[in-house]
C-alpha cells in the first residue's frame, strides 16, 4: 500500500456506448460498477478520490471527495485527471477508469516499480496500452491544463510529451478488460456467476 499516493476512479465521461447512462453507477450484481474499481483500488493507495460530472450527490454517498472537471465540455479523461491532480493532496495520483472492474490489484505497485525517473507512467497488457491506468506526478498539473487550453484531447499524445513510461502487465489483458457497452455488463456479470437483483 503506497499511503502517499492517491487514487483517483474517473467516472465523468458521456458513456455514449452505454446508451448515455452514467457508466459508474449501472448496477452489476447489485453495486454499482465503480464500486468494483474502487474496492481494487482502494487497497493500494493511501486515499481516492471520485472524478464525476453527473450524479455527485450518488458518488458522495460512498464517503469519497467526488470532483468534477474543471471545464464543462466533457473534455475526456484527461480532464477528470486534471482535477484529480489539483484535488489530491499527495505528489503522486494513480488513475483508473471506473469501467475496469478486474484492474490488477498490484497495479500502483508495478507502475510506482517500472515509471523509473519519469513524472508518469501507464499500464499495457503487452499487446494494447491502457492510458487511463495511469501514476502522474502533480507537478504535471500545469502543463496538463495548458495541453487542454489548447484544445488537445488525446490522452496518449499527452502521455508521450510528459516522456510517460509503458509498464506492461504480462499475460494480464483479462485485468484490462472494460465495460463499454450492456452487452460487457451482461457478458461480464455471466462470467462472474453475478445476478443482478
């Protein structure tokens, strides 16, 4: 457990493949889907914060600080970790998608390991990257918001200009695995033995 790093569940997206619905809080076998990442995550960091723009009041019943982004045009993830940056109280802030419900449960550990001398790092299963489990030093907070203010999006590209290091978790693409879509959900809670009441 790295007490001083914060974690930080980004559930402020659209969702479109969700049909719009707030991905976080569709409930499977009975909690919400971020409940999942949240009881992985928690475990390894010394405190987590929600990044959410819809439904706060639900998030914030979990117990947990919810933020929104700092900007209201859904900007994508690199907006939810920007506020998770200027939120956290610790130099380092792990990330995770809330649609990732298997996410590995070394996962801080092995990025904290293999980040080396770089301000971030981000997990890949070997064959494709995962930039939204990421480490990012706080210390990148202005040069995230002034990559935003210039329109950029694309979180990968961001990750590349910060010199962020590819951790690879082998034969671990399962852990990766995220619900985009209810047939995810539904194949997902099969494979688990899940009923949804």
């Amino acid at each position: 457990m790295h007490t001083d790093i914060t974690g930080v569940i980004l559930a402020g997206g659209r969702a479109t493949r969700m049909g719009g619905e707030d991905k976080g809080l569709i409930s499977l076998g009975g909690l919400p889907l971020y409940r999942y990442a949240l009881a992985r995550l928690a475990p390894q960091v010394g405190a987590v914060i929600i990044s959410a723009n819809r439904n706060q009041a639900v998030y914030q019943q979990s117990g947990l600080p919810v933020v929104g982004d700092l900007t209201t045009d859904f900007a994508g993830p690199l907006a939810g970790m920007l506020a998770g940056l200027r939120s956290a109280k610790t130099d380092w802030v792990a990330f995770v998608p809330c649609d990732v419900p298997d996410l590995p449960l070394t996962l801080v550990e092995t990025l904290w390991q293999g980040k080396q001398q770089a301000l971030a790092a981000y997990a890949s299963d070997g064959e494709r990257a995962h930039p939204t489990l990421a480490l990012l030093h706080a210390s990148l907070a202005p040069h995230l918001a002034e990559y935003l203010a210039r329109g950029e999006r694309k979180l990968m590209l961001f990750l590349k200009e910060v010199a962020a290091k590819q951790v690879v978790f082998n034969d671990r693409s399962h852990a990766f695995q995220n619900l985009n879509t209810p047939d995810d959900c539904r194949r997902w809670q099969q494979e688990k033995g899940l009923s949804n009441d």
